[in-house]
C-alpha cells in the first residue's frame, strides 16, 4: 500500500517496527512518488538495509536483494542462461528434424532470472504490489558494475542480446546502500534521491530498542542506549550502531542481567564493539567513568 503522505509513511513503517526520522521518511515517500532510486549512505549499523527491509512489507511484497561484492558480475545479478536445458533443446529439435533458431535456445523459460531481472517483473505472488529491490553495499562491487546499473536507474530497464530489452511495466523501488568504503561514481548517485544516514538521537533509539527487545527492562534500555551514546562520543575505529545496541539488550537480557555495572559491561562489550583496539581503550576504569556520565 502506498503512502498518501509523509507522516502516513512515518507512521506504517513504525507499524512495521522502524522508526525513520523525518527526513528519511520524506525521501522514501518522493521516490515512491517520483519513481526515483533510493541511495542511503552512512555508517554501519544504522539501518539503511532494514529501511528497504521495512518498505517491501509496507508494500505488501517480498524483497529482493543484491548483496553487492568485488567481482560481482552480470550472471549473479541479472541473468544468466540454462544452458543444460538448452543444449537438451537443441537435440530435441535436431531429432525432429528441425532447424536450429534463436527461438529455439533463447525462450523466456530457459532464463535464469536474477535480483534485477526479477525487479523489472511483476511479483508473481502480488501481482499489483510494486516490487523492492535493495542493492546493499554498493560500495563493495567494482566500478564497471556501477556503470551497468546506470541503465536500469535510468529507464528501469534491462538490454539482453539474445532476448531483447526488458522493461518494467511499473518502477520498483530500487534501495541502494553504502558504507562509504570508497567514493561511488557522480553518474549513479545523480539517478537517486541521496540521504544520509546518521546514527539517531536517544529517544529515538529507546523506541527502536523497544520494539526490537522488548525482553529487555525499561530501565535498562534507558542506561544501555544512554552508555552507547557515551562511547559513540569516544575516538572508537567503530562506534556501534543501532544493531549493536540491540544486540547488546538482548544479550543482557539474556544473562539475567538487571542492572548495569562496570563487570557486567565488561563481560559483555564484544557484543559492541568489533575491534580489539577500541575494546582495549575500554578498562574498568574508563566503563566506570562512562558509565557515571551516562546516569
């Protein structure tokens, strides 16, 4: 279903369990209205691929998802060819007596559909739902593969030599995500609406954390995200995201834990943070002081 609005749009993806700022509510609901990609930038963790995760279920339909890396080529994204059935084809038609043609090897059923060739089609289990595609972490794919994408960003559509040009009878909505590990070209992101992802202000994660582990106590949501936003203040290599955040009330929960104290914060901050520099900058002392400046 298609937001009439932007508080609409605030309001079913809370629904769903995500709490978008306004301004990334305001972006998703131009390119669903605009029929323009999505390109979310920012650090780790802040949910940007959970945004597209959230919008395939506002829209009533399955997501699909490229999940970008060095090497990435047209075969694993967009389509590639049975050619076991296709050479079984050819020798049924030898048999009849047929002379071999294009039809012949190249039918619809003997292509192997991938994530954006699947993006351009109806959803064969809804059809009247307009299909999400997330490209994640398109920071990770080389740069000739940038290039390929343009044409698809462009006019949703897919040039295939053998079959001809694919076009999408309705625009999905294409979600492209970056960790900014490297610069991504001017041409791809002059295709999208841009927004940047930051790391949200504490009311915001309390309400993420709620609905992510209610299992947690209220009391120890508000010490757990308010010690977070402590050490996202610190020089870390990686301050945690929201995943981490919620990873880490679930793990507390799960220990029995009840209150926050420097042993229980110690025992548990390799649920935070991933790097042994950052967690060596963290001794007793300096979680005891956090966690005073956290009350």
């Amino acid at each position: 279903m298609q937001s009439a609005s932007i508080d609409d749009t605030l309001a079913q993806l809370e629904a769903r369990g995500y709490f978008a700022s306004r301004e990334l509510a305001t972006a998703l609901f131009l390119a669903l209205r605009m029929e323009r990609p999505l390109f979310l930038e920012g650090e780790p963790g802040v949910g940007k691929t959970e945004l597209a995760k959230a919008a395939a279920a506002m829209l009533g339909t399955t997501l699909l998802r490229l999940q970008c890396y060095e090497g990435l080529d047209t075969a694993s994204a967009l389509y590639e060819w049975d050619y076991p059935r296709q050479i079984m084809a050819l020798r049924l038609a030898e048999a009849a007596g047929e002379k071999p043609r294009n039809d012949t090897l190249y039918r619809d059923e003997f292509l192997l559909k991938r994530p954006l060739l699947q993006a351009l089609q109806l959803d064969p289990n809804n059809p009247a739902a307009r299909r999400v595609l997330l490209i994640d972490e398109i920071d990770r794919a080389d740069e000739p593969f940038e290039a390929f994408l343009l044409e698809l960003l462009s006019d949703f559509q897919v040039s295939i030599p053998e079959y001809g040009t694919v076009r999408a009878s309705t625009p999905p909505l294409v979600v492209i995500t970056s960790n900014r590990t490297r610069e991504v070209h001017d041409a791809l992101k002059r295709r999208c609406l841009y927004q940047w992802l930051g790391y949200p202000d504490r009311a915001r994660e309390l309400a993420i954390v709620a609905a992510r582990a209610p299992e947690t106590s209220t009391e120890l949501q508000h010490r757990a995200v308010a010690f977070v936003h402590q050490l996202r203040t610190m020089d870390l290599f990686k301050a945690p995201g929201i995943a981490e955040t919620i990873d880490w009330c679930r793990a507390l929960s799960a220990l029995a834990v009840t209150e926050l104290d420097p042993q229980s914060v110690q025992d548990t901050l390799g649920v935070l943070l991933k790097y042994q520099d950052d967690l060596a900058q963290l001794d007793a002392q300096r979680i005891a002081q956090t966690l005073a400046l956290a009350e």
